[in-house]
C-alpha cells in the first residue's frame, strides 16, 4: 500500500513541539500530542499548554484545527503513536533522552511509520546509534525554525540508510501540508541555517556586551540594516530559550571538527547568559530574558 501521511504523532509540546503540531492540524491532519507527565490529577496538563499556547499565538490556529489535536503523556499514552504515519519527535536537545525515547517508539510505532527528529545540532548518526534495521530505514531529521509558524524553511537530513521513499515523503508532505520549503542537508554538525546562525550570533551578541551596547541598541545596529527582524540577536535568543543556549553550543562545539570548533565562540560561557539562566530568566517562556517580557 503507498505510504501516505494520514496522522502524526508529535513528542514534546514545548515551544517547538506545539507548533509543529498546530501546523499540521491546520493543514487538516490529526495530531497525537504528548508531553511529559502532569501532576497525578492533571497528567495531560504540559501538552495541554502548549497547545492552549498555540490557540492565543494570534490567531493562528483555527479553533476547528484544536479538535484535530488530542493531547496525552509519554507516560501514559505512548501506544497512542501505533496509528500514526509519521512521529515527529521535538524533545529536550538531549542525544540519551531522544535515543531512549526512539526505543520505544520502534516498539510501538507500526511498520513503515516515520520517525523524524527536530534536533538542532544532534548529528543522525549519533541518533541512530544501536537503533534497529527498520528504524534507521524510516528515520530522518526535519529541522523545523522557531516559530514554526511563521518559518518556513524545513532542513531535512536523511542517513546514510534512509530509504529514498522516507526523505520523500516527509518532504512531500512538509511541502504540500505545512508549506515548508525543504532543503536538504547531510549530516554535518548543526546543519547549514544553525552552523552559520550560531556562529553569527555569538560572534554578535559576544562584541555587542564588550562594547556596552544595550540589547536595543545591538538588536537595532544586527537587524533591520541587515534584513533580519528587529528581534535580531537578543531578542531571538529570548525567543529560542536561553536554557538552550548550553544545549545548542556544547552539542555543537562537540561535533565540530577542532580546526572548526577553533573559529567559533562558545556563547555558554558569556557570564550574563549564565545569570540568565541561574535566575530562571530564559527568555519569552518564562519571566522575562533579555528584556524584561513578564
Ligand atoms: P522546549 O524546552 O520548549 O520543549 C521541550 C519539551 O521536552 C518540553 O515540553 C519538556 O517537557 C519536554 N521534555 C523535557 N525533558 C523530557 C524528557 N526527559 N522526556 C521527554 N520529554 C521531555 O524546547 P524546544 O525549543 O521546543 O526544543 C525541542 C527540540 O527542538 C530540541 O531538540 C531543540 O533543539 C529543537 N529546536 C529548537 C528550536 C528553538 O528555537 N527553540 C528550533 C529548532 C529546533
């Protein structure tokens, strides 16, 4: 029978998670979205907000998609993803919790059922370590950019044992159902939008904080004269999360060849990201980052 995106399951309803699935529920697919466990009387509570995030994102989830999205916990409600054509994985940046999940998404998905990643930095090959046969058949990257509503570039990694019909139909349907535009990468570190976006804001944000620029003042100068938003630099790492600033850079410093890892700054170590995240300050999902949001 051809293979063909009937429903998807989304894993983590954090920022990224949520968004992804509020797409393709209003591009008219149903949505299995789960999240880790609530409280024992609220145990669908974390995917719940994300998705009740999605609805107040101005308007741009139909309430009609919402009814698509049925919400769950990994813990509870993980036999949920055996209907689904395509599980779209999108929790913390973390190789041993992604890998330990996959696990058990092998078991429960059904044959032939995608298996994709949104990691940012997390090389394929690390993620498919010890995975089966047929899930490194069925298993890609698509690296979805913050917000997934409004961006719509996808980078899709396919492995080195990737079938050919996987890559094409997740690109397929990231193009026709969510009206991404797909652009392949191979599996190099950080792939091509974070490995040059990395090294441009930490080269940016890093010289704006020597020269006592204020954030305004080093969004104003890095955005509109350059054709990005105003939320340039500080405001976009308000808006990606601080708490992934460690994540994103240790994963990618990590995987970068020495000679490479030698031309890049590691943002981690700037003393106010650390305050950031010591305070809890982590940007637009909690109290306030870099400008005061609460
Ligand atoms: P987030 O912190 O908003 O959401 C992560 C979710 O993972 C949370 O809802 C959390 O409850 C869940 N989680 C935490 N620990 C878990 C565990 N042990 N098991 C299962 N779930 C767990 O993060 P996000 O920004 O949505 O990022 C999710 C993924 O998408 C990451 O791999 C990240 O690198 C990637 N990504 C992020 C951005 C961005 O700009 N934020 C952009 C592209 C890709």
């Amino acid at each position: 029978m051809k293979r063909a995106i009937r429903k998807v399951a989304v894993i983590g309803a954090g920022s990224m998670g949520s968004g992804i699935a509020a797409q393709f529920a209003n591009g008219g697919v149903p949505v299995v979205l789960l999240d880790v466990a609530g409280p024992e009387d609220d145990r669908t509570a974390p995917a719940r907000a994300g998705l009740e995030r999605q609805l107040k994102a101005q308007g741009f989830m139909d309430p009609s998609a919402a009814e698509l999205v049925s919400v769950g916990s990994i813990e509870d409600d993980l036999d949920a993803v055996a209907d689904a054509d395509w599980i779209v994985e999108a929790v913390v940046e973390d190789p041993v919790v992604k890998r330990r999940l996959f696990a058990r998404l092998d078991a429960l998905r059904k044959p032939g059922a995608v298996v994709s990643s949104n990691t940012s930095t997390i090389p394929l090959a690390q993620l498919t370590e010890g995975a089966s046969e047929a899930f490194r058949r069925d298993f890609v990257i698509t690296h979805f950019f913050n917000p997934p509503r409004h961006m719509r570039l996808m980078e899709l990694v396919a492995g080195p044992d990737t079938a050919p019909e996987t890559a094409a139909l997740v690109r397929d349907a990231a193009e026709t159902v969510l009206g991404k535009t797909v652009v392949d990468c191979r599996d190099t570190p950080a792939f091509i939008a974070n490995r040059l976006g990395c090294h441009w804001m930490s080269v940016a944000a890093i010289e704006a904080l020597r020269h006592g620029l204020t954030v305004e003042q080093a969004d104003a100068m890095a955005g509109a004269p350059f054709g990005v938003p105003r939320t340039a630099i500080f405001g976009l790492l308000d808006l990606v999360g601080i708490d992934l600033v460690p994540l994103v850079w240790g994963s990618l410093l990590g995987a970068l060849p020495a000679a490479d890892a030698h031309h890049h700054h590691d943002l981690t170590a700037e003393p106010l990201i650390r305050r950031l995240i010591a305070e809890g300050r982590i940007g637009r999902k909690a109290k306030g980052g870099f400008y005061r949001l609460a």
